[in-house]
C-alpha cells in the first residue's frame, strides 16, 4: 500500500505523528508537505494527495488541516475521490467498509494524535465490503458525471 499525505499549516503537527506511525508500520508514503508552520492555503495542498489517489499513483490519501473540513471539501472535488471526514474509530471502520472512502481527512485541532492514530490504524486495515455497497459507490461515481 502507498499512502499520499499533506496538510496545511494547521494540521503539521499531527502529519508528522502520523508519518512517524506509517513509518512504524512499514507502510510507504509521500509526503506533500507544507515544511514549515507558514499560513498556507489548504486547497493547494488537498490536490496533490487527490490527484495521486485519483490517478492510481496512490493507493489512500491522508490529509489534515485544523478541522479536516477544508481538506474534506477540497479533495472531494477531484473525480474518483471519496475523502471522508473522520473523528472516531467507528467512523473510520464504517467509511471504509461502506463507502469505499479512499482518502481520509482528520483535524488536528479536534483530536489529539492518540486518537488519530488509532483512526488511521482501523481506517487502513478495514476492507471494502461490497455487495450492496458498491451499488451505492456506482451512483456517487455517476453523481462526477
């Protein structure tokens, strides 16, 4: 598995805690930055992670901001991106189970790097369930036109 990551200057903490954790993991990443704690636009830094899980060139993404909310929104508007939200285990396990999610976004501001490891941990090791699921996936795909 190859995970895209980015955030913006809001979530650059918590990006570092969770490169350290892929890399805990022996699971290979690219990191998109930002390098240092400068203001930066999200949306600048959300495309790079959505158009390399969009192309193929990666198999997830993971972005994080303050909230996530900005990444969330930013990544969702690349075609084949379903960017989920995610502040809780149970989410991260529904998000890849039913939804297919292949990009997940967190706030660093809204968790404390524990939590979010735990998340990624559950979100990368869950499966895709299909069966009704991807019924569901088919009509977002059709919603990208």
């Amino acid at each position: 598995m190859k995970i895209a990551i980015s955030s913006d200057h809001g979530g650059n903490n918590l990006r570092k805690e969770i490169m350290s954790l892929l890399d805990e993991l022996n699971i290979s990443y690219q990191d998109f930055g930002p390098q240092s704690d400068d203001s930066v636009d999200y949306p600048d830094f959300a495309k790079p992670v959505a158009d390399g899980v969009s192309n193929g060139e990666f198999d997830r993404g993971i972005l994080i901001c303050g909230t996530g909310i900005g990444m969330s929104i930013a990544a969702n508007k690349v075609k084949g991106v379903r960017c989920a939200l995610v502040h809780d285990v149970f989410s991260a396990k529904a998000t890849r189970c039913h939804n297919d999610s292949n990009v997940l976004a967190m706030g660093e501001r809204v968790i404390g790097p524990g939590l979010a490891a735990e998340i990624v941990k559950t979100w990368l090791g869950t499966e895709f369930e299909g069966g009704r699921h991807a019924r569901r996936i088919e009509k977002i795909t059709e919603l990208e036109g």
